[in-house]
C-alpha cells in the first residue's frame, strides 16, 4: 500500500483525460479504497462468524442492520456535504484549515483532480463507524455492528465510484448515472448551494435545495472557491498560504 500511495502522489490523475477503464484501474489502486475493501471483508466475516448458528432470525437481524444503515447514509452526507463540507468555519481556524482544503476545498477548485476527489480515511472511517455501529449494535449486538459497519463501507465504495464517474469525461449508458451526473455538475458548475446529494437527491427535494436545471438557480460566483475569496482568503489566509495563491 506504501508503494501505491508514493505512485498517487507523484501521478496526476485527470478525469477529464482519463476513459472509464482508466479510472476503473485507478480507483482499485487508491489505497482508500483498498482499505473500504478490505475493512468490508473483515467485518462482513466477523458478522457471520458472530452470529452462528446462522438462523432465520440471524438472517433478519442482519438483514435489517444493513438496510437501516443504507438508509441513512443519504441524509447523513447531505448534513456533513451542505453544513460542514460547505459550511465557513473550517476555513476560520489554523488548526482544521487545511482539513477543509483537503477534504472539499481543494475538488472544488479542481473537480477533475482524482487525488482529491476520494474522502480521507482519517475524516470516512470515524463517520462511518459513528454512525452504523450504533444503529448494528441496537439491532443485533456485536454481529448487528459489523454488518452495518460493512454495509456503510459498501455503500462508501459505491458512492465514491459514483462520484468519479460524475467528473469522467464520459456519459453513462444508464439513465440512472446520467441523471446524477448532470445534477452533480449543475452543483460544481452552476450553483454550489444546492444538489447536495451525491447519489441520491431525496434530502434534496425535502429540504428544498434540489434544483433540475440551470434556470431554476442564478448562477454563483462562489461556485470554485465555496465562498474562499478576497476579504475571506485575507482575514483567514491559512488556506490561501496552504494553496501557494489568494485567488
């Protein structure tokens, strides 16, 4: 895995120059994902060997652990997507502003750069496990835990090809992955400030920040720089010292 994080920090990775079997081969090298692979495997296994002799009600309990926690990924990452990930107080502290340079900043700026695309582990991991072991844990126990950790993990990897496929320069044969993908770039190319889910847009609509088109939304100026700029960049510089620009 060393080797393979010293390949992605030396190569560039460009989803605008890259063909879906590139990223394909690219995304099973990123060691973050490496690691959802492996911690799914681990945790799936540790469900099933806790939860011998494996019954009927086993089988439910496990079953309903890993559903609830699919069910409430979508509003957890629009919570974390539209109040942390776009919220401006990261940004304001020297200790958490290259955390939010990393983890949102830096995609916005460039939403092709695939080395910044995928969350980090040292920010998933924790969200992951803060919110599946518990719901696991009411459902079935240690079994319920490790199963919904997994089923987290599962939805995780299943979110973040979603997400590079979005900036790919290629259009999906699916109606489900076109209609995404265009409602992800009206958010990194229109109007930041809505479309805050990744795969699904639920949480959207509830709480009134989906929009299907250009025309619904004006355009914002802050669409790049989430807002980072000028007065901002110069009253919190730490950012804009960590970018080597003040733009």
């Amino acid at each position: 895995m060393g080797l393979l994080n010293s390949i992605w920090r030396t190569q560039k990775h460009h989803l605008d120059q890259m063909t879906l079997r590139e990223l394909i081969v690219a995304y099973f090298q990123y060691p973050a994902i490496q690691t959802y692979i492996f911690l799914l495997a681990v945790s799936g296994s540790l469900a099933l060997r806790w939860s011998q002799p494996l019954g009927q009600q086993q089988i439910v309990t496990l079953a309903i652990a890993t559903i609830l926690a699919i069910l409430v990924y979508p509003i957890v990452w629009y919570t974390l997507h539209r109040f942390v990930l776009h919220g401006r107080f990261l940004y304001k502290s020297p200790r958490t502003a290259a955390l939010w340079k990393r983890i949102h900043y830096d995609h916005h700026r460039d939403p092709h750069d695939l080395g910044v695309l995928f969350g980090a582990l040292h920010t998933t991991l924790p969200t992951i496990a803060l919110v599946t072991l518990p719901i696991g844990t009411l459902i079935g126990g240690p079994a319920g835990a490790a199963m919904a950790f997994a089923a987290g993990l599962a939805t995780t990897l299943f979110y973040e090809f979603c997400h590079c496929t979005q900036h790919l320069r290629y259009m999906p044969r699916s109606t489900f992955l076109r209609r995404i993908k265009r409602l992800h770039l009206l958010h990194h190319y229109h109007n930041e400030h809505g479309n805050f889910g990744i795969t699904n847009y639920f949480w959207d609509r509830v709480i009134g920040t989906f929009y299907n088109n250009s025309g619904e939304r004006p355009h914002s100026e802050t669409v790049f720089n989430l807002g980072y700029a000028n007065e901002e960049n110069r009253r919190y510089p730490w950012v804009a010292q960590l970018s080597h620009d003040s733009d």
